[in-house]
C-alpha cells in the first residue's frame, strides 16, 4: 500500500491524513482494536475523554512496540471540564491513562455556546500546548462565529477543526473559514455513521464499480482528494485494510463533482448533534 499522506498544520506540524477513529468502541474492545489497527500501519489515532476507551488506546500504544515519534494521538476535552483549572486536570487524567507524556493534538470537544466558556477552555489549551503537554491544540465541531470569537479574543488560530462532514453533510460555510484561516478540517463520521443509504447511491456506486473499488472506498477517497483528514471506525479487519488502501486510486473531477451535488444544505442532512445548541 502506498504510504499515508503527511497534512502540514498552521502551527508548523504535520498529522496523518487517514487515522483510525475509536468513537463507540466498547473499552473491553478498544485494546484489540487498535492494537489490529497499528499491525496493518495505522499510525493516527483519534479518541476523546468521553469515549472511555483512551486506557485500551494506551495500553495498545505500550504493547505496540513503536517508537512514540511514528505515532499520532488525538485526545479531547469533554463539555464539563470546561471552567476553572478543570482543563489542567482533565489532560493529566487524559495522559495518565494514555500513558503518555504528551498527545500530538488535543481538541475542545464541542463549543457549547450556551455556557459561554468555550473561550477560556481554549485559553486553557494554549497553555497546555505551551507547558508541551500537547504538541498541537484544535477544535471540534465549532461553527465560523465560535472560531472567529476565538480569534478574535486570543489571536491563536486552532490547527484543526473536526466537524461532522460527510456527502449529504459538507458544511460550506466551516470549509471556507476555516480554509481561510489555514484551519485543517478533520471529517468525523465521514460515511454518515450508516444513517442514510450513502453507498447505495449511484454517485458513490457508479465509480465503485468503474475503478474496482467499494462505495466505501470512493467516499473516503472523495473527502481525501478535498483535503480532509479522515479516521473512519471499524473492527473487522477486513474493512481497516480497506480502508487504509485509499492512495492507489484517484477519482476523477466529474466523480468528485458529482458526490458534492449531495450536500443537503441547511442543515438537513446532518446526522449527529448541532453545535449550536448542544450542551
């Protein structure tokens, strides 16, 4: 398999393209899991507080063998450890049970505008980053007026922004802010978690069976050829090793535009929680 593209951050460092995502693996599971993944080459591994799994990603990680400099750890910060010094607390927990001394990006989990202190959780992150403790600092799931008020009040630009984003999903408007201020888009949930018929549709069909590839495939090679850094979820090993074999193809402009002419806009093809009033 061709080698996974290194995606350069604002802040000068670089991070896989393709990593492997443990959202809603069970925690008996996680150590399994992303020990099979690592054996295949996965080398970007995204997980948060409230997975409840970072203690199975840690002990994978020791288990491994690999030198710390080969991987890439993504942690987050949960919406109730927002205030206060709990920021400090909850990365020292997050790397404990990592066991690690330092995660390579860690992530204000969601914006929840409504307690109004997504501001100081991201002031909080900035001195994380600077006492080392992450190597690179970003968001998730904010929308352009959250970033904006960030930039705005602390004049530090997040690395990265990791937003449901998916075909019927593209969030335009995100895409080109954060385009515009060097903000790398990571896409969760990028084959829409399975809660629409995604890769049943001849946009995603038709060049499946033109290149020999699964609907599946197109998908992710669809969000990589736009720039996305993407971790699809899967324990089967069959699907990690399709999933990591996405660099020897390309689709064509007229197949990537067709897939963009999915988007629902307004919102209506979202299928997870909306920032703009999730708590």
């Amino acid at each position: 398999m061709s080698p996974i593209p290194q995606i350069a951050l604002t802040d000068g460092h670089r991070i896989p393209q393709l990593g492997y995502g443990v959202f809603k693996i069970p925690p008996e599971q996680t150590e399994r899991a992303v020990t099979q993944a690592l054996e295949l080459g996965y080398r970007h591994i995204d997980t948060a507080a409230v997975y409840g799994n970072e203690a199975g990603v840690g002990r994978a990680i020791a288990a491994s063998g690999l030198a710390r400099e080969e991987l890439f750890v993504t942690t987050k910060l949960w919406n109730d450890r927002h205030d206060g010094d709990d920021p400090d607390t909850a990365v020292a927990q997050s790397l404990e049970r990592l066991g690690l001394d330092r995660v390579d990006l860690y992530l204000v989990h969601w914006p929840t505008p409504a307690a109004d202190n997504y501001v100081h959780a991201w002031e909080k992150l900035i001195g994380i980053r600077d006492r080392g403790l992450a190597t690179s600092i970003g968001v998730s799931n904010f929308l352009p007026g959250h970033l904006q008020r960030l930039l705005d009040e602390t004049a530090v630009v997040p690395a990265v922004d990791q937003i449901e984003l998916h075909p019927a999903h593209q969030q335009p408007e995100v895409t080109a802010f954060c385009a515009a201020h060097g903000i790398r888009i990571e896409a969760w949930g990028p084959l829409g978690q399975g809660k629409y018929d995604l890769l049943e549709l001849p946009e995603v069909t038709g060049p499946a069976a033109e290149l020999g590839r699964t609907p599946a495939q197109v998908v992710l090679r669809w969000h990589l050829q736009h720039g996305h850094i993407v971790f699809p979820k899967s324990v089967h090993p069959e699907r990690l090793r399709e999933n990591l074999d996405l660099f020897g193809f390309e689709l064509s402009d007229a197949q990537v535009a067709a897939i963009d002419v999915l988007d629902r806009p307004g919102g209506a093809g979202r299928v997870g929680p909306d920032p703009t009033v999730f708590a």
